[in-house]
C-alpha cells in the first residue's frame, strides 16, 4: 500500500512495484500507471473544476489532518489525496482499505468544520471521478475497451466508498460542533439571562457563535415546541446569525442582521404555538433586554392566543409579566371592569375619543350627561377620578390587566 502523501507529485517506479496486478487486468493497470504519471497535472485540472462546481472550495481545503487555509496547492493537495489512493488501488482491481476511506472521512470531517453543505461533497466527488473515467478511458487501447468495462465498476465502488467516507466524516463532525454549540449555546443564554454581559468569557461566547457583541440583537420566545430538530438548521438560508436554544418545549433564539419578518414566517412554519418577540436592541446588554421583551410577550401570547411582538403590545405583555405585583393595586379597578362593565367602557371610550364626552357618548349612543354620570359612579367604584391623569390611566390598565388576567 502506498503512503500517505503531502506532496504532490507522481507515483513513484519503487511504489508501481508494489502494485500486484491481477490476471487479465493488465490494460487496466497500464491506463492507470499513465495517469500516475501524470498526477499533478490531473489534480491541479480537476481542483479548477471542483472550484466552478463548488465556489466555496475557492477558499477552504483539507490536508490529511484537517482543515487549511486558502491557496491553489492546499486544494490540488486535497484532490490529490483522494485521487492518488483510487489509482493504485484500480490497479490493483480492488476497493479502498479502511486507511484510504479514513482520509475521505478527514475531508468531509473538515468540510462540515467549515460550515460546507453535505450535497457539496457528493458533487466534488462527482466531478473528480468524472473526470478520472476520461482519462483512464483515454489511456486505454483501442483493442482493450472491453476490459474498460470492468474498471468503470471497480471505479463506481471507489467512488460510492469515498463518498461515504467523506458522509460518515460530515455527519460526525456535524454531531460533534452541534454538542459543542449547545454547550456554548447555553453558557452564553444563560450568562444574559443572570445579566453578565459585560464579561470577557461572555463576549467571546458571542464571538465564538458568530455574533457581533456591539451590534443589535433581537429576541424570540417560542412555547409548545413539539420537534426542535429544524429550528437551527431551518435558519441557515438567512442573511445574518441565529442561535436557538431549546429547553425542554421551550426555545429561545437570538438573532442578529436577520429580517425579522422572514424569520418569523420561519418560525410559524415550525410551531404554531404562542410566540413572543422581542424589540431590537443594541450590544449585549440590548441582548439581555431583548430577551426579557420576548419572555413577556410570549407570556401574554399564551394567554391571547396570537404571536405578541413586544415594541407593538408592550402595555399587554408589560401588564401580563408584572399581573402578581399589580394584583392587590389594580383590585378595585379589575372588579369594577368585569361587575360594571359599561361604567368600564364609558372610560375607555372617553380616552379613546380625545377626552370629549360628547364624541365619547356618540360612539356609546349615550346622551352627554348619560357618559359623565358613568364617569363618575366609576370614579366612586375605585375612589380614583376617572377625569385626572392618575385615575384615566388607572382605568385604563384596570381593563388590561382583566384582560389579560
């Protein structure tokens, strides 16, 4: 077996005597000595059209321990290494060993490091090994194309092995960052949520999951979240960051540079459970109030049953968080809203309608005198003056909080 190499160049006279060519084989052996030959050449050809079928390539490749940086020789070297192996091993009629899918595992391992799509490795493949059955057909006698036949199946088996090589790579490292991103994930959620956000740790715990610690964040609460399992993945095609974490039936995600509006429709896709929104807010103490936003809206959501986004009802999800600290203040005012109902709706009218009695009673079809007698039995009810400021807006928050109580 050959070794594994870093350098790209041909297989060597001294690794071409190691080949043990099978009886009958030979035509094939020969078609790929020649491309041996020629390995540099072929790789640096094939890496320019894995780059046209997958930009991305451009700027990532693998060497046989991971991931390096960008630069023409890193991505032929990636090339190189999944293509040296298939030569010999075609020569040889014969499917990868274990060591030889290893390195395909390394590539897709590093690829999914990247942030690369799965499909991208299944079409890089493709085109490598496309372009490996050109040359070897081109290498074989006219005389011999028969034989061909039998190196286009030995080819299908290195390149369906190496695919799922470099498959099972993606899928365990895939598994392994998204360990890694709950972890830290949950440190930096909850680190907000105790209001640590001027930290060291925090901040890169930020940076660390791709936010910007002096940019704007915003915040969603989800309850009833039946199935997680898309709620990060279903984001990716979105301009900007997001991070969800899931606790229990509940999720809770920051966002960063993402349309709220798509992100929401998103979202309603996935649970159509209540949801909370939270305002948008700067750096990460804005993060930490975002978050706040969005646990109270989402409250008050459950209880209307429609998404609450918090810069549109903050009153309601404000009243709803605050309902227990409120309770014994607001007493009064909620039993007189649900005993006299139409004392209630006379206030809110009056306030609804520029403080004008006499537009308030058309709207209730009252006579002005019928509107200000309510006005002030109200006023008697919950001892506070339903004509002032104080009592108007007692009033007012009274009818909420019975509301949403």
């Amino acid at each position: 077996m050959a070794r594994e190499s870093t350098e790209l160049g041909a297989i060597t006279e001294e690794e071409w005597a190691q080949v043990r060519v099978p009886e009958g084989w030979r035509p094939i052996a020969d078609a790929c000595r020649r491309m041996g030959t020629g390995l540099p050449a072929f790789c640096e050809r094939v890496t320019r059209d894995v780059i046209v079928a997958i930009p991305e390539f451009a700027t990532a490749a693998t060497t046989s321990t991971g991931v390096a940086g960008a630069g023409s020789k890193r991505q032929q070297l990636a090339v190189y290494l999944l293509v040296r192996p298939a030569i010999l091993g075609i020569a040889e009629n014969r499917g990868p060993l274990a060591s030889e899918t290893d390195v395909a595992s390394r590539i897709g391992n590093a690829w999914a490091h990247l942030g690369g799509s799965p499909d991208d490795i299944l079409r890089g493949f493709q085109v490598a090994f496309k372009a490996f059955l050109s040359d070897l057909a081109s290498f074989v006698d006219r005389d011999e194309r028969e034989k061909l036949l039998e190196g286009i199946s030995t080819l299908w088996i290195w390149l369906q092995e190496m695919s799922d090589g470099a498959a099972r790579g993606y899928r365990e490292e895939v598994a392994k960052l998204a360990a890694l991103n709950v972890d830290t994930r949950e440190r930096f959620f909850s680190a907000l949520q105790r209001g640590d956000v001027s930290s060291d740790d925090v901040r890169q715990l930020a940076g660390s999951l791709g936010f910007d610690v002096n940019g704007s964040f915003r915040a969603f609460w989800l309850k009833a979240v039946t199935d997680q399992s898309q709620l990060q993945t279903s984001t990716h095609d979105l301009a900007g960051v997001t991070q969800a974490l899931v606790r229990g039936t509940e999720v809770t995600i920051l966002s960063q540079g993402v349309a709220s509006d798509q992100l929401e429709a998103k979202l309603h896709q996935l649970s159509p459970g209540p949801v909370g929104v939270g305002m948008e807010r700067k750096d990460l103490d804005g993060a930490r109030m975002s978050l706040v936003d969005a646990r109270w809206a989402v409250e008050a959501s459950e209880r209307s049953g429609r998404p609450i986004r918090f810069e549109e009802d903050w009153l309601i999800a404000t009243l709803h968080a605050q309902r227990d600290q409120l309770a014994l203040l607001m007493e009064r005012g909620v039993q007189a809203t649900r005993g006299q109902r139409h004392l209630a709706e006379a206030v809110w009218a009056f306030a609804a309608n520029g403080f004008s009695q006499s537009a308030a009673a058309r709207e209730l079809h009252l006579r002005p005198n019928s509107l200000g007698y309510r006005l002030q039995r109200w006023s008697d009810l919950v001892g506070r003056n339903a004509m002032t400021p104080d009592g108007l807006m007692y009033a007012l928050v009274a009818r909420l909080s019975q509301v949403t109580s």
